[in-house]
C-alpha cells in the first residue's frame, strides 16, 4: 500500500501513537486531523463533532491558515454530505465533490474542495464524529527531480479508504478515552467543591456559633463584671479572625484557574502565601527549574499540594509546613514536609481514615507518576509525588 511520504506500517503506528498520547478532547481532535491529512497526503483535513441542534459541538480543521479560517465564517451545519456520514454511517469517496447532488455550495473564503474522502467516527452504535480529507495530493510522473512536482489532485483510492477507516476507529478510542478523562476531572472538580463547602460549613458554622455564644455571654457580664466581660469580648476577636482565615483558606483552594494562566510554580507561590498570611503556622515555598508539565500533571500535584496542605494546617498541629518543588529530568518532584503530630500510615490505612492519601496516589498515578508518604508519631508528616513530565 503507497500514500506518498508517509507510507508504511511506521508511519500508520507513528500516527495511532500520536492519537493516544493526549488526553484533552480538544489535544486529540487536532491530532487525528493532522495524522489523518498527512498519512493520506492530502491538501486538507477536517473532523466534525456533532451537537444536538443541527451543528457541531467542536470542528477542527488542518490546511487551513488561521486568517482563512476566519474569513470563512460561522461552522457548517449538519447538512449535505457532511449530514449523510453523521446519519447514515456510510464512507464517502467521491472523485468530484461539487457534482454531488448533496453539494449545497461553500462560502466565497472557503478553499476549493475537489476529491473528497469521508467516514463517521463511531463509537459501538453511536456516531461521534466525522472525518473527511479532500484534494488527493500525488507526485508528478518525474519522480527522479530533485523536488517532484505535485498535481492539483489525483483521488482517493479504495486503499485511502480502509486506511482512514482504520485510523476512524483508533480515533473512537482515543476520543471517546479523552471524554472519559475530561467527565472524570468535571466530577473530581465536582466532589471537591462539595467537600470544601462542607468543610467551610462545617469550620464556620462552628466559630460563628462560638462567636455568638461568647457575645451572648460578654452582654452579661458587661455590667457587674466589666473585666470578664472584656475578656470575652477578646475571644469574640480571636473567634471573629478565625473564622476569616477558614473563609480565605477556602477561597484559595476553590480558584484553581489561576492555573492555566501562570503555571504550576506561580500558582503554588501565591497560594501558599495567602495561606502563610491565613493561618499561625508558618507556610514556606521554594520552586526552582522546574519547566512547564503536561496539563494533567500540573493539574495533580496542584491537587496533591493542596490536600497536604490542607491536612497539615487542619489536623496536625504543626508550627511550619515547607513545600518545595524542583526538576527531575523531563519531570519534577513536589514535596510537602510538616513538623505536626505525624502518624502511622499503616494504622490509618487500618482504621479508614486516609486523610486524603487514596485521593493523592489515584492522582499520582493517573499522571503516571509516584506518590510516598513518610511519617511517624510526633516526628512529622513529608508527602512526595513524582511525575516524569512530557
């Protein structure tokens, strides 16, 4: 079988790699329309997933510069052949597109399509998405020229034809894996809110209820014990300022977008300030070489740092809480190191109270990487996690 340069069995699996390396929906849709167009040599690319009003959720195309995009103007509809393989989950190969009946016309910035090759992406029964290529690129007949010259197009062939229905299927996977990933961090997001809200609930709830008691009891005393009364009123401070600082901790921790716009060291640096300021123990944060990570490895050791800051601020007592995150080869290492009340980390396993630690590892290891845990009784708590970077 002959596709031009990238013909092969290599370039076949080079291309199936691409496609199961990434894991944002958006990441796989752009890897299946450039591997699609360059294995198949052909002039353009596009990929189309439907939504349920006649249009398409996401469409991505590749051939297309940025500014002719643009000009085009708003997404395709549902309609003509690109209705057909999303309806009838047919292959189309059509020697001249503009002859189809279906052919309803293109707007005026739109490139001229010629030959046209198109499958449904599907997934069991259900039809995902579709994938076209257009305009078969092929070498003049002078192949010996230093630079052979290329025809406008030359058609697709019944090979084209099952060699992008084999990568329509390994991109079925590998989208319907990346929507499987991307739900999975919706309701991770999802649960962590919730639990954050109950802690704030909780926490608040109970330094508010404090408050209003200690109040209660200064009103009392104002009178015939003035001197207690102004003690309770310092407690009423002390409750009042406590019960701010659980209020910024929490903030802190439900703004992760600061994320994706200033990187995994600034995100942590800044965090970890507001938390120093926010609570007695002192929080300190060192971060050298590290170079951006993958999105879903910045993602969980964010993640990580919080749940053992959380921990180490809440329930161990400690007076300082360091976190240090540096480089290791493409990757990098998060450590995470409190002078609390430690633990036995077998024992907690025992009684079921992880304190965070299945949540940590499933992190750790989704991202391929490592999380370890050293701690004992009066000694302290260090958590680690480890990811190899891209």
């Amino acid at each position: 079988m002959s596709h031009g340069p990238r013909s092969g069995l290599a370039a076949v699996s080079s291309a199936l790699l691409a496609m199961s390396r990434h894991l944002e929906v958006r990441d796989v849709l752009k890897t299946i329309v450039a591997s699609a167009r360059e294995l198949l040599d052909a002039q353009y690319a596009a990929l189309g997933v439907p939504d349920d009003h006649g249009g398409f959720a996401q469409f991505v195309v590749d051939g297309v510069s940025d500014e002719q995009w643009k000009a085009i103007g708003p997404l395709p509809r549902q309609h003509g052949i690109l209705a057909a393989m999303l309806h009838e989950a047919t292959p189309e190969r059509l020697a001249d597109v503009r002859e189809d009946p279906r052919f309803g016309g293109w707007p005026s910035a739109h490139p001229d399509l010629v030959d046209f090759l198109g499958l449904p992406i599907r997934d069991g029964d259900e039809i995902i998405g579709a994938l076209f290529l257009a305009n078969k690129l092929c070498p003049d007949a002078e192949e010996d020229a230093p630079t052979p010259k290329r025809k406008d197009t030359c058609g697709f062939t019944q090979d084209d034809e099952e060699l992008l229905g084999i990568l329509a299927q390994h991109a079925a996977i590998a989208l319907t894996n990346a929507r499987l990933y991307e739900r999975s961090r919706e309701l991770t997001i999802a649960e962590e809110r919730s639990r954050l809200a109950h802690e704030l609930h909780d926490a608040v709830s109970q330094k508010l209820f404090s408050l209003r008691l200690t109040a209660q009891a200064a009103r009392a005393l104002v009178d015939r014990d003035p001197a207690r009364a102004k003690g309770e009123l310092q407690q009423v401070a002390a409750l009042a300022a406590e019960a701010a600082d659980e209020l910024r901790a929490a903030v802190v921790e439900l703004r992760p977008a600061a994320l994706e716009e200033d990187g995994l060291v600034a995100t942590l640096r800044t965090q970890i300030q507001v938390l120093d300021r926010a609570h007695a123990a002192r929080v300190t944060f060192t971060g050298h070489g590290v170079k951006a990570l993958p999105a879903a490895q910045e993602e969980a050791m964010l993640r990580v740092a919080q749940e053992a800051l959380h921990n180490a601020l809440r329930h161990s007592g400690a007076a300082h809480v360091d976190v240090t995150l540096h480089r290791s080869g493409t990757g990098a290492v998060l450590r995470v190191t409190d002078n609390g009340d430690g633990f036995e980390p077998r024992t907690v396993r025992r009684a079921g109270r992880h304190l965070g630690l299945v949540s940590m590892r499933d992190r750790a290891n989704g991202t391929g990487g490592r999380l370890t845990v050293q701690s004992a009784p009066g000694k302290g708590t260090t958590i680690e996690m480890e990811v190899p970077g891209g």
